[in-house]
C-alpha cells in the first residue's frame, strides 16, 4: 500500500471514528434517559437483556466466526493478549487479598474480572469496526476470539475465588451446620468442593458466548466459511439487533448508579478504573510488543496500537451480574461500571489518534496536532459554557470559592477561543496574528494560575476567614489575570523582528525555547504551590475538626445565660439560630459571645455579600482561648490531657 492510498485510509478511519463513538454514546444516554423517566420498567429491560444474550449476540458471534478464514488469524496476537490479561487479571488478585482486610476471596475476583474483561461486543465492535474498516477489517473479527480469553480462561478463576468466599463467609458465620445441628465433616467438605468444581463448569459452558464461539469454529470447518443462505439470513438479521439494543440496555442499567459515588467511596473505583483502563492497555502494548507478534516490524506496530485501543474499553456490564449474584460490592462496582464506561470515551478518541499519528507522514504531525487541539477546544467551550451558565442559575457565581471557579472557567473559555480562532482564521500576520496568540497564551497562562489560586483560597478559608480572603481578591486578580497578560506582551514585545514562526502551525510553539521555558516554569510553580496547598488544608482541616470537638465539649459545660437586657424569646431565637454550624451565624453576630458556642468557620458556599461591610472589622472568637480554659483548676487535667492528645496527632 502507497503512502497516498494509507493517508487516505487513515483520514476515512478518524472520519468514520466520530460518527462511531457520537452514535454509541447518545443511545447510551437515550437508554439512560429512558429509564431515569420510567418510559421502560424493570421487567421490560429484562426482556431486552434476555433478547440480546440469549438470541442477538449468540447470532452474530456465530456469523463473524463462521465466515472468518481461520488460516489468516495472527494466534500469536491472540496468545499476546491472554498473556497481557493475565499479568493484569493475578496483579489485581494478589494484591487485592495483600491490602483487604479481613481476607476477602470474593472481592479479589470481582475486582480481577472487573480490570480485564472489556465491553467487546457493544462498545467495541462498533469502534474498531469503522476505525479499521479499510486498513485491517479483520481487526473487528478479532474481538469475537479475545473474548473467550476471559470469558473461558480468565473468569473461572474468579469464579473460584468468589465461591471460596461465600464458603469461607457461612463458615465463618457458622452457616455449615447439618440438619442434626452437627458441623459439617470432611466428607461434607468433599462434596461441597465437587459441587463447586461441578458449578464453575457449567458456567463455562452454559455461558451463551461461549458456547456460540465453539459453535462458529465448527461451523466455519463445517461450511467451509460458507454459511447456507437460509441458516446465514436468519442470523443475520438476529446480529444486526444487536449494537442499538446492547447500547440502550446499557444506559438502562447505569439508573441510580451514578450518585453513589461520594468522598472516600471514589478511592476503589478510582483505583480499579485507572487499572482497567491505563494499565491493561500498556502493560498489553508492552507484551504485543516484546513477543513481535506481527509478521514484520510494521505490522507489529499496528497490532500493539490495537492492543492499546483494546484496551481502553470500559468494562463489561457483566461485571456487576457477577457481583450481583455473589452479592459482593455491588454498589461499588455498579457505580465504578458507569464511571468507567464515560472515562473511557476520551481514551479510546486519544489512542484512536495515536493510530493515526504512527501511520501519518512525520511532516503532516503539526496538522494533526492543530485538528485535535481544535476538537478538544470546540468541547471545551461548550462545556465550560454550560458551567457558568450553571453557576448564574444557582446564583453561586458571586460566592466565594465559587467566584475563583468562575475565574478558572473563563480563562479556560478564552484559551479555547484563542484555540478555534488560530485553528479557523486564515491569517496569521500583522494584529489579527497578535489577538488569536495572545488569547490563546492568557488563557492557558491564567487557567494555571487561577488553579493554583482556587487551591490557596480553599487554604485559607480553612485555616484563617472569607474576610482574610476577600481581603486578598485584588491580589488574586492580579495575578491571575494581570500576570498572563505581562507574559503574552513581553512575548510579543521582546521578540526579533521578522523571526515569528507562524507557519508552525500550533501556538504553543511559536515563540520556540522562550516559549517553552516560559510555560514548563509556570506549570511546575503551579502544582508545586497547588499541591501544597491542598495537603495543607487537609491537615487544618483535621486539626480544626479536632479543636472544633473540643471547644463544644467544654462549651456544653458552660452554657451561656441571656443577659438581663435580653428577654426570654429573644434568647430563644439567639439559641436556635446559633444552634447550628457556625457558618450559618452573620459575621456581625460573632462579635457578640452569647451567640455562638464553637469556633466561627467559613462555609464553603457563603456569599461575601454576608459579610460586606465588615471585612475591616476583626471579630474575636466566641471560643475562650486555651489558656484560659487551662486556668480553670476544675478542669486543669482534662484540658491538657487532650492538649497532649492532639499535641501528638497534630
């Protein structure tokens, strides 16, 4: 094949790459939607699911094995992915029962399945199917021969391990009695390990995909990969059901799983997501790689880029029948599911690149640098639209810390502009050359710093006052905006004449080495100060959690009495208003020590407008000071045992 018949190749496979991930993704949402209003019950998705696994996908896993030419398959490719999937499938096993405690058999094999085996049929086939259609079709037919891999080799493993830990669960709960109300004996323990072995197997093979799989090898010796017309026909029309129905059954799914995931329950599944789909796609373009399983050097490439994109599928919705019906994490892997299948969109449009900049001539690389910094911008002016539009409906918009959001929104708003203008204007000389770099330059300079200033904020507000930072909003504005703006112009002022090398295409390489440096300095400033920032407030948020316990511990001895000026339903309505968080009090009110027995914090969505007209004022605390409360001889030792307690956490 001649370069010019491969670059065309490759501009109809990112062609064809849109529509493919545009059409999976909307009816997956159309599903979602579907049933988030109740348009189709419970009972109704469970005929979809028993149309698609017991007819549709059986029907077209047959048809694609039946008709492959089985002399052309690469099984040294196929030998490469079980290898990858097993490296990643015991990593996750082992070091799930080295870190879970109590040991936990089941939980180890969930995870395994949930890290290895991808969502090949409805996700992938439609993606590989239009990325490959001209270069390597029989790419798509490949994906019906790596499922097996975990379905067959990989998933009994897990199935196992789940049993052993639903055996080691009713043991431990003391659940293995026998009738007579004995423990069960060795022979009992004989047996039920027999019907364990008995039970792995018939999931094997009663499991639709893999019987039709041995089916459509027999079929493909048996007819020659010929199908009859009429058995073909049948099939045929079963499969071509098969992409819509599993799409929408998938957002169906994804009902109710989304909110689960808050806080600390985000660690696992950000964890088993970050496996699933950066590990296993380098660790299998790492093996594809070292066993050369491509016939030449090039083809190689082609199959480790392949293996990458295989990748980075979500995982299967099988994963959570399995954790269903073992009753083992279901909502974590529910949500984790749902979560997974989304990251995944960006990784699978980022590889599908990746094929094309390892098949592009080196020379068209700034071209292909400048259509994916313009696709990235379109989505992310419409997304950080949405956001501030967002902010004003919830009147959040002037609110600190939500005003320094907005700040970090609008200068990642301007770096798109500049983006779509560099990327769409013709002319790249003269004022008009000037507006779209200098856009582009403050709003990618801003964007890191309002970063960095939103985590400093968040810093403050923790440990000082909303009036400490509304104090620092001029500060802030300059250097958040005022800094990008020196920058751009002494880029632009300082630099030769005639020496702009506007033709390079892409405005982060204009200027060259000044440029670079220029922008690396300020990365790296940024995270180190942002990064700090955050451990920082973590530690004082703890702290003040600690000293927050403590000051309403010695308050709750000590109630305040209403002063004689003040009369009984006044001092009811003081009570009742202070009664909550502190945040929830006017800053005028900490002033007055009958207000409020804990330390005055800062809530995180408090308007500065509360707070106008006071920010000069510095309100002492409603709390005595620890001295003072150590002065009290009644309460002498308590206070500084507890001194001494959080001298040493802290």
């Amino acid at each position: 094949m001649d370069n010019y018949t491969l670059e065309n190749s490759v501009s109809a496979s990112i062609d064809n790459l849109y529509p493919a991930l545009t059409q999976c993704f909307f009816i997956i949402i159309c599903g979602y939607f579907a049933g988030r209003v109740n348009l189709i019950s419970e009972t109704e998705a469970k005929g979809i699911n028993t149309f698609i696994g017991t007819f549709s996908l059986p029907s077209l896993i047959f048809m694609s094995l039946a008709d492959l030419e089985l002399s052309e398959v690469n099984w040294l490719f196929l030998l490469s992915i079980l290898i990858a999937k097993s490296i990643v499938f015991f990593s996750v096993i082992i070091l799930t029962l080295l870190v879970s405690r109590p040991l936990n058999y089941g939980k180890a094999g969930i995870f395994a399945i949930f890290c290895t085996q991808s969502n090949d049929f409805a996700i992938g086939y439609p993606i590989v199917a239009a990325l490959y259609k001209n270069t390597h079709p029989e790419y798509a037919t490949y994906l019906y021969l790596m499922a097996p891999i975990s379905l067959a080799i990989l998933n009994p493993v897990s199935f196992v391990l789940m049993e052993a830990g639903k055996l080691r669960g009713r043991r431990n709960s003391a659940e293995l009695l026998l009738n007579d109300g004995e423990l069960s004996n060795a022979s009992n323990l004989h047996k039920q390990r027999c019907r364990l072995a008995i039970s792995v197997t018939k999931s094997i093979f009663m499991n639709p995909i893999i019987c039709m799989t041995i089916l459509g090898v027999l079929g493909n010796l048996i007819f020659k990969h010929h199908v009859p017309v009429y058995l073909g026909g049948t099939l045929q029309v079963l499969g071509s059901a098969f992409s819509a129905s599993a799409l929408f059954l998938l957002g169906l799914r994804m009902v109710g799983k989304v909110h689960k995931l808050r806080g600390a329950t985000l660690v696992v599944p950000g964890i088993l997501i970050m496996v699933k789909l950066i590990a296993l796609p380098l660790v299998t373009r790492e093996v594809i790689s070292i066993l050369h399983s491509g016939y030449n050097e090039s083809e190689t490439v082609d199959l480790s880029t392949y293996g990458f994109l295989y990748g980075t599928f979500p995982s299967a919705p099988t994963v959570f029948v399995f954790a269903t019906q073992y009753s083992i994490d279901i909502d974590l892997i529910a949500s984790a599911m749902v979560v997974c299948t989304f990251v995944s969109a960006p990784l699978m449009f980022v590889s599908a690149k990746m094929i094309t900049i390892t098949s592009c001539d080196p020379s068209e690389y700034m071209k292909q640098l400048d259509a994916f910094t313009f696709d990235i911008s379109i989505i992310g002016m419409i997304c950080c639209i949405w956001v501030i539009v967002v902010f004003i409906l919830t009147k959040k918009i002037c609110r600190i810390p939500h005003k320094i959001t907005t700040s970090l929104v609008v200068s990642q708003m301007i770096g798109c502009l500049g983006a779509i203008l560099w990327n769409t204007l013709g002319e790249r000389e003269g004022w008009v050359g000037y507006v779209q770099f200098s856009l582009f330059c403050i709003g990618v300079y801003s964007s890191r710093l309002w970063t960095t200033i939103l985590a400093v904020t968040l810093l403050f507000l923790q440990c000082r006052s909303l009036c400490y930072v509304l104090n620092l909003q001029p500060i802030f504005i300059l250097v958040g905006w005022g800094s990008p703006i020196l920058l751009s112009v002494l880029l632009l002022v300082f630099d030769e004449k005639g020496t702009r090398p506007f033709e390079k295409g892409n405005p982060n390489f204009v200027y060259g080495d000044s440029q670079a440096i220029l922008a690396v300095s300020i990365l790296v400033l940024c995270f180190i100060v942002t990064v700090g920032c955050l451990v920082l407030h973590q530690r004082y948020r703890r702290r003040f959690a600690r000293y927050n316990d403590l000051a309403q511990a010695v308050a709750s001895g000590e109630s305040p009495h209403p002063s004689a000026a003040t009369t009984p339903e006044e001092a009811e309505t003081e009570a009742a208003s202070c009664s909550g968080p502190s945040t929830s009090c006017d800053v005028a009110k900490v002033k007055d020590k009958t207000c409020c027995n804990v330390l005055p914090t800062i809530e995180e969505g408090q308007g500065e407008e509360n707070v106008s007209g006071h920010a000069g004022d510095e309100p002492s605390s409603p709390v005595p000071d620890i001295e003072d409360l150590i002065s009290d001889s009644s309460r002498n030792g308590e206070i500084r045992g507890v001194l001494a307690v959080l001298t040493e956490e802290g």
